[in-house]
C-alpha cells in the first residue's frame, strides 16, 4: 500500500461521552475530525486529523451561495470481541467521487479516504457504541470554500469527516413509520442530481417533509419529476415493496440515490432466492396491489435508516395501512441478517464487513 500521511493533533480537553443507551440521531460528535484541503494546482493536500472544532469559512465562500458540496454516510459497529467494524466502505468513497463528477468537485483518493476515515475512527474508537442497535455514524463531506461570488466550480474545497454516535434515525425505532406520498412538490428530475448525494436534494425536499410532519407522516414517497406518477424514494432511504411473493423496489434511473443498503438488500434476496425485481412501479400500481390484497410489506432502506418498515401510505386523499401496521417477517429477516452482518454476529458470505 501506497504510504499516506495525515498529521495527528490530539485533543487535550476529551469529552464527556454520552449515555450510549439514549442515543438519538446525529446530536453528539466524537472528539476529532478529519480535514484536508484542495487548491488548484496543487491538489489535495494538508491531511490532518485535529480536535472536534467550528470552521471558518470566508461568507463569499461558493458553498454558501450556489450548494457546491456532497457528503456521505456509513457506519461502524462495535463487536462483541471489541472489533471495530465498516460496512462496504469502498461503496461510499466510489459514489462520493460519483458525486464529486456530478458537482464538479475535484476526485478524492478513495484509498487514501479509507485510509484516512480508519485512522480517525481508531483515534475516536472509545466513541463506537456497542449497544444494540447503535453504531457510530461517519459522515465525509467536501465542500467549496474558495470566495467568489460569480458562478462556476470553485477553485478551493475543504473535506471533513466527522463521527457521531448515534441510535435510530426514526423516533419510531424499528418500528413502522408513516409516510406521505408527495404530490406536488418533485425532490429530483432525469438529468438533475438526484442520484448524487448533495445539499441541494435535502434542501429541495424541506418544504414536503416539513408539511408531511405537521399531518403526522414521518417522511413523503417521492414521485417522478416528469409524470409524478412512478414511485421513486424517501430521501433519507430506498423503498421496497413485498406485492403477491415478489419483492420489487424502483429500478435506479438517474434520480433515485444509489444506497449502498438498497444494493446489499437486493444482493440479500437473490441469495436467499427471494423473487426481487428493479423496474418502474406507479403509485397506482401500489394502491391497486393493496386494494387486491396483494401488498404484503413495505419497507425502506438507508444506512441510517437500516430497514425501516412502512406501517401506512397517504396518498390522494386515501389511506393505507400495511401489514397492520406490525413489522412484517421479511423486513425483520432482511435487518436481522443485515445488522448481524455489519455487527459481526453473523457470518459474512459476501465479504463485505472491513475491519478498522
Ligand atoms: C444516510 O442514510 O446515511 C443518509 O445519508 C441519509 C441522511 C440524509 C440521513
């Protein structure tokens, strides 16, 4: 392996660490972070790991006004053994350079951003519960800093990871959540930047997600930009739906996020020889399987959603309600096998744990 070099500042006021036991999403952060920095011509460069601190950033900077940044999300799970454990790591540095193509940021190292993302993990490793169903979350993110307020890709960005502990996405736990289908609002068009994992999408889809909540709905199902017609995301996770035995879950076409979890499910499926189906699904299509008898499950997939069954669908005026609003045994299979995985107490056949 290539050597790499990241200067290491220590912390020399350590945090109190939170009660693993209560841990929500994304509220504490560990006692270190990761920043390097990028300047044309000379690459990136500066590598370093320093103390959990604010940036300072000049109000010019690009990020601020035109959104040119991308992030991403992984965890790592604490074994029994006191192992620290990734999950398909290698999947979420191949998409951030997806997403860097998408934003025209500069490409990363993804070996050397593995690298890097091992090594802070290792320095922060008191931090990674070992509770059920809490991990430490990691979020790498590469923003544009450099000041100018006329639009084109900047000539400067900064990439920062940062670790928070964390437990459910959902107040609901593993159990089922409410969701809304949106019918006005689009989160993301064909040839827009709905596959890449960037600010913008977040920020398009706050106006739905913010009426859904006050109607009681955890998140809206988005539908294409085109038709708002065909079934395409929640934008915290992938959606599946279990219709007559046959699992289908939208097939990927440019505005759907590739999630890594999505991936693993359907890789899951086929293991299991499970029938699993990506292509086009209408919500029509939806409501009709449910009026027929025939929706058996729905659920949705995200790193930090894990698989988060779907109790009840609104759309149109019209309610739903799916396997009773319980947890169905396919969802409960999928995150049993799925967490045992990443959690390292079950074996893994498809080699996609990494340890740290
Ligand atoms: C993740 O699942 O890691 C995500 O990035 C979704 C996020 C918006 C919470």
């Amino acid at each position: 392996m290539k050597e790499y070099q990241i200067d290491v500042q220590l912390s020399s006021n350590l945090k109190e660490k939170p009660a693993f036991d209560q841990l929500s999403f994304g509220t504490v952060f560990t006692d270190h972070m990761f920043i390097m920095d990028y300047t044309e011509g000379m690459g990136w460069h500066d590598a370093r790991i320093v103390p959990y601190q604010p940036i300072s950033l000049d109000p010019s900077a690009i990020i601020f006004h035109y959104g040119q940044t991308v992030f991403e999300g992984l965890k790592a799970y604490n074994t029994k053994d006191n192992e620290i454990l990734l999950f398909r790591p290698d999947e979420n540095m191949k998409r951030l350079n997806r997403s860097n193509k998408r934003l025209v940021i500069p490409e990363i190292d993804e070996d050397f951003a593995l690298y890097a993302l091992k090594k802070l993990i290792a320095v922060d490793k008191d931090w990674v519960p070992s509770v059920e169903g809490t991990s430490l979350y990691v979020r790498p993110f590469i923003f544009a800093t450099e000041p100018y307020l006329g639009v084109r890709p900047s000539a400067q960005y900064s990439f920062v990871i940062i670790l928070s502990p964390v437990g459910a996405y959902y107040k609901e736990g593993i159990n089922p959540v409410k969701i809304a289908v949106e019918g006005d609002f689009v989160r993301a068009v064909k040839g827009g930047t709905g596959n890449a994992k960037t600010a913008g999408n977040y920020a398009a889809s706050l106006k739905a997600q913010h009426d859904a909540e006050k109607q009681g709905y955890s998140q809206v199902l988005w539908l294409d930009g085109r038709e708002n017609k065909y079934i395409e995301e929640v934008g915290s996770m992938n959606v599946f739906f279990k219709i007559d035995g046959e699992v289908v879950t939208p097939e990927l076409n440019g505005s759907i996020l590739e999630g890594i979890t999505r991936k693993s499910v359907i890789e899951l499926l086929q293991y299991w020889n499970i029938p699993v189906v990506e292509r086009k699904i209408s919500i029509e299509e939806l409501f009709a399987a449910h009026h027929e008898g025939k929706l058996e499950e729905a659920f949705g997939t995200g790193t930090a959603a894990v698989i988060s069954p779907i109790g009840e669908l609104s759309w149109n005026g019209e309610k739903i309600t799916v396997n009773n609003l319980e947890t169905g045994p396919l969802a409960k299979k999928i995150y049993d096998s799925l967490t045992g995985i990443q959690t390292g107490v079950a074996e893994d056949p498809f080699g996609w744990r990494v340890v740290v």
